[in-house]
C-alpha cells in the first residue's frame, strides 16, 4: 500500500498529508464512497456537519473493518452554531451522527463576520478540545486579520486553517501567515472544481510525466506541504487521486503551476460570506 506522508501539527497530533473529502457528496452515496477510499488505502476522511452526510462516514468507519485509530476524521461546526451553548450542542450532534468516542478534528467551518463573535466560538472549541472527545481543534476559511483575533484574545493556536487553495488560487499570503503561526494549512476545491484540468501549462506538465493533470495538481499541493482532500465518487479517479507518490515535479513545474495564480475563488468570500442554513 502506498504510504502516506504525515504532518505532525502543533498539538502533537499527526494527520495523513492526503486525504478523502466527502463535500457535496449525497448522504446516500457517502458510506458507499468512503468505503471504497478506505478499501484504496485513505486514512483520512474530512466531512462537516453542513454536509449533511456524517452519519454515513461514521457507518463506513465502523464497516471498514479497519481499526477506528487508524483513521483520521475532520468535521466542522455548522455555521448555526456559533454561539457558546450552541457550539457545544453542535459538536455532540456530530459525535452522535458519527458514532464516534472522539473525533480526531473539529473546525469552525467559516468565521462569519457579521454573525456573532468567531473569537467566542473558539472559546468553546478550546471548552471541547479541554473535554477530551476531540483530539484537535481547527478553523477554516480564517483570513489572518481573523486569525490575529483568536490569537490575540485566546489561549490555543488553531492546528490547521481549512481554506480555498488551488492553481487558481494559490493564497501565499494567507498560507504563509499560518506557516508563521505554526499552523497547518489545509487546501479545499484543490483543483478548482475541475476548472484547472484543461489548462495548458497543466497539460503539457501531466503529458511529459505520465500522468493526468489531476494527479499532477494534487502533487503540487503535496509538494507545497499542505493537507489535500479531493472527493469523488467514481472508484477509478478515487484511485487516481491516490496515486501520487510515485513522480516528483520539478522546481520549474512548481513555478509554472503556482504562475498561474488569477485569486480566482470557486466558493466564498470568508470576509462577505454569513450564511446560516
């Protein structure tokens, strides 16, 4: 089986360098789909309490037949959930939807600005991570001007920042303050919602190694240092996605993929996005 680079977080914790993401896959089709990334050989699922499908993750856990420590399971506090009481409620219904004793990490899914306080929601993630049930604790979609809030006014450094990252989009500013902070940096919509597989540069890229621009996108990502998670339901590009640890790109490859930034989003705004469900 292909091994798995792992970060070590600043918490102690490790977490497997790639990952299977489970967004906007419908509940009926997740347990099935987790089941065949975990029979590929992913150790790391990233769900969220917004996808609706955490129960199915937890079934496919538990029916994996493989044991629950081996697997590294993120989930995020819905956006409703902000407030301190709230948030405590929002994590045990995550952990009764997974069936989970613990959970390995738990984010705060956007810090809605106008919304509430992000700083007091985090408060309540310190009060979680404090229970024992969670064995990090996390933010996502945090720009720094967020980030200098929590650090300033409270007592723990987020162990990752989920946020939009992809040749589009490469965020040097924002990944280069976690890295400052000793934060990891977790890349979501890692190739654009497919927007960046056409690209030439890509293209030319996969064509002289062998392999498919997805593949060459995602080694990128790795190659960077951060967390990657793509998500499909179809078991051949489940494996594709897998296979990433047998080339290297080169620093000019590098270069050229991180050359073809527009700050192009795909989702959100984290500054302008307050949307409660």
């Amino acid at each position: 089986m292909t091994a798995v680079p792992e970060i070590k977080l600043n918490d102690g914790v490790t977490i497997p360098q790639l990952g299977f993401g489970v967004f906007q896959i419908e509940p009926e089709e997740t347990k099935a789909a987790t089941l065949a990334a975990l029979e590929i050989g992913y150790r790391h699922i990233d769900t969220a309490e917004m996808y609706g499908n955490e129960k199915q993750v937890g079934e496919a856990v538990r029916e994996s037949g493989i044991d629950r420590g081996e697997i590294f399971v993120t989930s995020k506090l819905n956006n409703g959930f902000h407030a301190h009481d709230d948030a405590l409620r929002g994590f045990d219904q995550s952990m009764e939807d997974l069936g989970f004793d613990y959970l390995d990490l738990f984010l705060i899914h956007w810090p809605l600005p106008d919304v509430g306080d992000y700083v007091e929601t985090w408060k309540a993630m310190e009060e979680i991570h404090r229970s024992g049930r969670v064995r990090s604790i996390g933010v996502s979609n945090f720009q720094p001007h967020h980030l200098q809030r929590v650090l300033a006014e409270t007592e723990t450094v987020p162990s990752v920042n989920q946020i939009e990252v992809h040749p589009y989009l490469v965020q040097d500013e924002v990944r280069g303050f976690n890295s400052s902070q000793g934060i990891a940096t977790e890349a979501w919509s890692p190739i654009a919602q497919g927007k960046v597989l056409g690209d030439s540069v890509l293209k030319d890229i996969a064509e002289r190694l062998g392999k498919t621009t997805a593949q060459v996108t995602l080694s990128w990502h790795i190659q960077r240092g951060d967390i990657v998670f793509p998500k499909s339901v179809t078991r051949s590009r489940v494996e594709e996605n897998f296979n990433l640890f047998d080339f290297e790109l080169t620093g000019q490859d590098m270069q050229a993929i991180s050359g073809l930034d527009r700050g192009e989003r795909t989702g959100a705004d984290p500054d302008t996005f307050n949307y409660i469900p």
